[in-house]
C-alpha cells in the first residue's frame, strides 16, 4: 500500500466494524442503544424536497437556539465524524503542525496525518486523571499550531474540564491564528449542555458534536460545527465536494429529536446513574484493573495490569463469551 493509503486507514473503525452484531457484550459500540420508547419520529410529513442550498433551515434554526448563536454559526453534519473531517479538510495544509491529545480517539490524530498534517502529542497521563497539562497554553505559544484537536469530555477517559480550564487555551490557540476543536459529542450526557459547551469560549474555536452518543441515535447522521460564521463558511464550501447537500431525512428526524431533547437527556443520566456505580463497585473487587471513573458519560478507559495487546485480548473473549447467534440489544 502506498504512503498516501497506509496514512489513510482508520485501522480501530475497520476492525470495529467487522465485529459484526452477533457479539453478546459489544463494547465496540461506544453510545447508548436507540429508545426503545419514548421517542416520536413521524415519517408523515417527510419532505424529499430540495429547498435549501446547503442544508433545511429549520434544523438549522433550532440548533442556533439549541447553543444561543447565530444560525450563520452552525452548520448541520453527517455526524460528528463529518465535522470532523471538515474543519480538518478546510485549517490542515502538509506541514501543517496540530496539538492532538493522547490517549484519543484515533480518527482525530488519522484525520491530521491524512490532510498532510504533523502531529504533536498532548500527553493525558493516568496519574494525573487524564487531565490536560496545565503548561498547553504556553506549549501552544511557542510551536504555534494551526489547530488543537481536543476532546471534552475526554474520548475514552470520560475526564472533564469546565469553561473556566479551557479559556486559556483559546485564548493562546487564537493568539497564534490556530484553530482549537473540540468534540463535545459525550457532553450530551448532562442537561443543559449549551452552558457547559465550548462555543461560549470567544476566540478561534469550533465545537462538534451529534445525536449519536448520548441518544442512540447515530443512525440519523444528525451532527453539527459551531463555530465562527466564516469557518462555518468554509466548511460549506468545502462540502460542495462532498455532500452537496443536507438530506432531508436526516434533518427531519434530527429536528424532531431536539424537540424531545430534555426526555431524551434524563435517559442518558439515568443509564449513567444506574449504572457506572454498577462498574465502580466492579472495578473496586479488582487488584489487576485501574481506573478512574469517568466524570461525564458511561465511557471509561480501565488500565488492564500487564497486557500489552488489548486486540487480541477483546478478541479472545469474543471468541469465549461472544454468542454470536444471540444478540441482546442493551441499554
């Protein structure tokens, strides 16, 4: 395989997705599963119209009301995986030098590689939490990056950090002309997210997010970017090439789940409050296992004592415990 093709695989996506259903405990599937009730989407009124250039301004309009901006600061995504791809497409250039956090999510350091980017590590260390190193803004200062790629809260540690611990590297990454991302997909977990989200920072900074983790609705491909209206800008026009255009389907249905959002929030606290005390009181019989639990979300990143290939530890015990002829949809 060539250079070019080798720097474009997403090995992790690859793997997970040849995992098939039949495993019995999938922690491939990072989010919750759909409602199984509770949730109302009428196909009655599904318009397969065009009516807007780039996407339904409705959907639009609500997510700006959603986050307390102007719709010309929101752009509406297939997921938070295509908003991803976007901002990256339209601020990456080769060369170009980015700050990526470590441990990640492994789209977000491929992503940079794949537009010609330089990866620079931010190491999130165990012993300290997972917490973000409080020398970053001075770091950004001096290597002058032209994006930081982060996730809050962390994508897999589940740590946190409020608006107050985020400022200063706004502030920096906006001083030096970059760009800071945030993937706020696993915010939904908490109510009244537009307070805790990062598009109240001012400055140079893009938040991501969808209706995938936090709902069980990634089917719908309901994502959006807030950001400034001209990155918002660009990354319409970069879309041209991509997607054309928002489909309707998606827009709808996602339009209808905001109209649901608080019921649909409460059941993502309630699965995180009945069930990471479940993992705690787990984790607490272990002498083999570390952890810390994860302040938002029911994603947590357990250090396995002495393993050092976790692939084919998973993949042995789907193998034992798998059941592929069974599949019980969880919560």
């Amino acid at each position: 395989m060539s250079e070019q093709g080798d720097r474009a695989l997403f090995a992790y996506m690859r793997w997970a997705k040849q995992q098939g259903e039949g495993i019995r405990y999938n922690l491939a599937q990072s989010g919750l599963t759909p409602p199984s009730e509770g949730l109302r989407l009428d196909s009655a009124t599904l318009d397969l119209t065009q009516r807007s250039g780039d996407m339904p301004p409705e959907a639009r309009a609500a997510l700006a009301e959603r986050f307390g901006v102007d719709p010309e600061q929101v752009m509406l995504t297939l997921g938070c995986s295509q908003a991803l791809h976007l901002l990256c497409a339209t601020h990456l250039r080769r060369g170009s030098t980015c700050f990526v956090e470590s441990p990640v999510y492994e789209a977000l350091p491929g992503l940079v590689r794949l537009f010609g980017g330089e990866v620079q590590t931010i190491s999130r260390r165990f012993d300290d939490a997972y917490a973000l190193p409080a020398d970053l803004p001075e770091r950004i200062r001096a290597a002058r990056p032209s994006m930081v790629l982060l996730t809050n809260p962390h994508n897999p540690s589940g740590a946190h950090h409020e608006l107050e611990l985020l400022r200063p590297i706004a502030e920096a990454t906006t001083e030096v002309g970059g760009l800071l991302v945030i993937d706020e997909v696993y915010l939904e977990f908490v109510q009244a997210v537009a307070e805790r989200s990062a598009c109240r920072l001012e400055g140079r900074v893009a938040t991501v997010s969808s209706l995938t983790k936090a709902y069980g609705l990634g089917m719908l491909r309901f994502g959006w970017i807030v950001a400034p209206a001209a990155i918002i800008e660009r990354a319409i026009h970069y879309n041209d090439y991509v997607s054309v255009v928002y489909p309707n389907p998606s827009a709808a249905f996602g339009l209808q789940a905001l109209a649901q959002i608080d019921a649909l929030s409460q059941r993502a606290v309630d699965v995180r409050e009945r069930n990471v005390p479940i993992m705690r009181s787990w984790m607490e019989t272990r002498d083999d296992i570390s952890w810390h639990a994860p302040d938002i979300g029911i994603v947590g990143f357990p250090k396995i004592h002495q393993l050092n290939d976790t692939r084919d530890f998973c993949e042995g015990l789907a193998r034992r415990y798998g059941e592929r002829t069974v599949f019980e949809r969880g919560l």
